[in-house]
C-alpha cells in the first residue's frame, strides 16, 4: 500500500514557526519552505478575489501606512487594495506630500511614522537600504516594496506565484527543481530581477540572466545564476521568459547605443520566443516598453504571457504578506 502524498502544510512547521520573521524586507535568507508557506497561503486569496464579494473583515480595525517615498502605479495600487480587501484602514502617503521634502530625516520620518502606532509599514523608496533603517526604528512590521537597485520581495513572491500555478494549470509538475528561467534585461538596476534570483534559486530552478555588459552586474555569478550575453543562447530550452524594463531614470551616461539597437540584439519577438521551450511563458513586471524589450505579439499572446495574470497574483500576495505579518499583533492562535 502506498503512502498518501504529503499535504502541502506539511512542508513547513506549524504555527509562527513557518514564517517566524517579524518583517519582510527580501528574499535573500529566507529558507524554501518559508517561501512556499507564503505562496501557499497567498492561493485562498486568489480564489477570494474572482468572487463577486471581496471584502474580508480579517485585519478589520488595524491601521496600514504606505509610504512611497518614489513613484508607483502598480505597487501602491496592489498594496492598496489588499490592505482595503482584508478590511484594515489603508492610508497612502506619497512622496511629494511628506516632509522629506521640508528636509526632515529619513529617521524622524520613521519615528513619526511610529508614533501613529500604525499596525504595518509598506515602504517603497528610491535607496537600498532605507527600509531596513525604517524598519529598525518602528515597533510594526514593515514590507519592503522595492528599496533603490536591492530588493522587491513582493514581486517575487507573486511572480514565483504565478509561474507555479502556470505549471499547475498547464498539468506540469508544480515543483521549481529543475525549470529552466531566464531572465533578461536591465539586470543591474533591477530589484525585480534581484529578488526573482533569490525566490527561484532557493526553490531549486535554474535561473539564466542575460543582459549587455554594461547592464549585468559585476560577481552575478555568486547569485547561483548563470550569465549570458548572447540572449538567443539564453533562450535555448528555457520554460520561462522574464522580461525587464530599460530603467532609463537610474541610468547616468550611455548604457545601450539606442532603443533599436538594443530590441535588435535583446527584444523578446515571435521570432526569439520560438528559441525557447515549445510552451514557454512569458512575464514582465511593468510597466513595459513595447516595441523595445518586448513586441506587443508577445506580450500579449493568448496561452503563453502571463503579464496580466501577475497583475492579479500581486494582490493576492499581497494580502497574504499584510495577514502572516500581522498575525502576531492580531494575537492569531501559534504566532503570539
């Protein structure tokens, strides 16, 4: 007689134990069954969300701060309605309208922040780092949505969401060991790309990046990746097409000829995408330059990109990252 399959919840322990850090700030040092605890709690999000009723009382009466201190649509948009969805009091705070702008420090903002006894943190800023020094000086969880070129952990949760459940979908084996990823683009400047290598190397994928010279980080190696330059070569075989924006706005001098040069030699087309695995999927984290590193064809193939599927996979992480870091302060039954 053979044993049942082991259920999902026991890949991880119980309680507090599964996810046992009282911030999110990124990827990097987490270990493989805390990230598929937080994939596997985001999935009854997904499934809340396509019903006609998305409102949940479940953080009703907590107080969410997002403090986007650079600009964002997509993030702060997701951010927004997950904290709304879970019933909490979301407050958005944009940049142009904080006191940084008046010369406060990035330490009294924290400490003012605080003294609102808000119940968690969203913050996104323009340096690496800075989350982490908010962070240290508040007494409520914070989530990291993107700190200057280091992480985007958010994103890479709901990318790596998105992939399983593509491969759940399609009838593949749901598992990351062994899937080929290749990432391309802007790699240097790319906290996506940063927090996608951390997500997809600890859960056992092989992760291909491939970039210009001048746009590929010095020692990427270190990062378990295996780097490219030649993106027809990096496309071979591949189960999963990453796409990255040119990051025009943190690039100082020359880093590509031009525009056209560079959809030449790294552009994802029909014709490129045909290089990779026979159903790969294509996903980019927005917002997109069409006609640059990718052709509208593409981003927009029926069957094969899941650009807008992570759209929708961004808020139901996102929930699911609001309700594991505040369970403690909801004194959840295991996580006091």
């Amino acid at each position: 007689m053979t044993s049942p399959e082991p259920t999902r919840a026991s890949r991880y322990p119980a309680g507090a134990a599964a996810f046992p850090h009282r911030h999110l700030l990124g990827i990097a040092g987490l270990a493989p069954h805390e990230i598929l605890f937080l994939l596997d709690e985001a999935e009854q999000w997904v499934e809340h969300n396509r019903q006609p009723h998305k409102r949940h009382d479940l953080l009703s009466g907590l107080t969410i701060i997002n403090a986007f201190f650079e600009n964002s649509t997509r993030t702060l948009l997701s951010f927004e309605i997950a904290g709304k969805r879970l019933g909490a009091d979301v407050v958005n705070m944009h940049a142009a309208q904080s006191s940084v702008k008046k010369g406060e420090t990035l330490i009294d903002t924290a400490l003012t922040l605080n003294a609102m006894r808000s119940d968690a943190i969203v913050i996104r800023h323009a340096s690496s780092g800075a989350v982490r020094l908010i962070a240290d000086k508040v007494d409520c969880p914070v989530l990291n949505a993107g700190d200057g070129q280091h992480e985007h952990p958010t994103q890479g949760l709901l990318d790596a969401l998105t992939i399983r459940r593509s491969l759940r979908e399609r009838g593949k084996n749901e598992e990351f060991n062994g899937l080929k990823v290749t990432i391309c683009g802007d790699v240097l400047h790319s906290r996506v790309a940063r927090s996608n290598i951390h997500c997809l190397t600890t859960l056992g994928a092989e992760v291909r990046v491939c970039a210009p010279p001048a746009l590929m980080p010095e020692g990427i190696e270190q990062l378990k990746v295996t780097p490219f330059h030649d993106f027809d070569a990096a496309l071979d075989g591949t189960d999963v097409v990453m796409m990255l924006r040119l990051q025009s706005e943190r690039m100082q001098g020359s880093f590509i000829p031009s525009p056209r040069e560079y959809r030449h030699l790294y552009g994802l087309t029909l014709d490129r995408l045909a290089k990779a695995a026979p159903d790969a999927v294509v996903m980019h984290p927005g917002p997109m330059n069409r006609g640059v590193e990718i052709d509208s064809n593409v981003a927009d193939l029926a069957g094969r990109s899941l650009i807008t599927t992570q759209v929708e996979m961004g808020v139901a992480m996102r929930m699911a990252c609001l309700d594991v870091l505040t369970r403690r302060t909801r004194n959840v039954e295991g996580w006091q």
